[in-house]
C-alpha cells in the first residue's frame, strides 16, 4: 500500500508545547521569522485544555523553512520543542 503525503510547505507542527501556552504566545515566539497568517494550539475538544500541540502558517515556504531550522529543538518555558513542515490529515 502506498500512502502520499500532502505537504504543505509554509505551515508548521509545533509539538512538545508546555501545556501554558496560547495561540498569542505561539504566534509572538515565532513572529520573529515572517510573516504569519494562522497560529493555533490544538485544544482538547472535552476539556478545552491544550493537547501540546499546534500549526503556524507562514505567508511563504522560505518564512516556514527558517523557522523550521530556527526554532526546532529549542526550549519554550522549559520544554524542548519539535518544529517540522506539517503534513495534511487523510
């Protein structure tokens, strides 16, 4: 079985987030590397709590690329974080 990967390549995963943080403080920690069109921490639909996650969408691939290389494994109150291009759901 082949599996194909949509990859969009000016948007982001950010895992490994402290359970703190807010889409605000997503977007302000990586605003330092473009321009950004969505910044979002993924919330638990049941209890509106943060699952650790999140996506920042850049205005170009390069933005994404550099914040990619910038911000992977770097801490963020304490926690290591893991920056990729972020692959489409199937």
């Amino acid at each position: 079985m082949l599996i194909h990967f949509l990859v969009m390549q000016n948007k982001i995963f950010v895992g490994n987030l402290p359970w703190s943080v807010t889409s605000a403080q997503l977007q302000e920690a990586f605003a330092q590397y473009g321009q950004i069109t969505d910044a979002s921490v993924v919330l638990d639909k049941e209890s509106g709590r943060s699952r650790g996650f999140g996506f920042v969408t850049f205005a170009t691939d390069a933005e994404a690329q550099a914040a990619v290389d910038g911000m992977n494994g770097t801490s963020m109150d304490g926690r290591d974080i893991t920056v990729n291009i972020a692959r489409a759901k199937e």
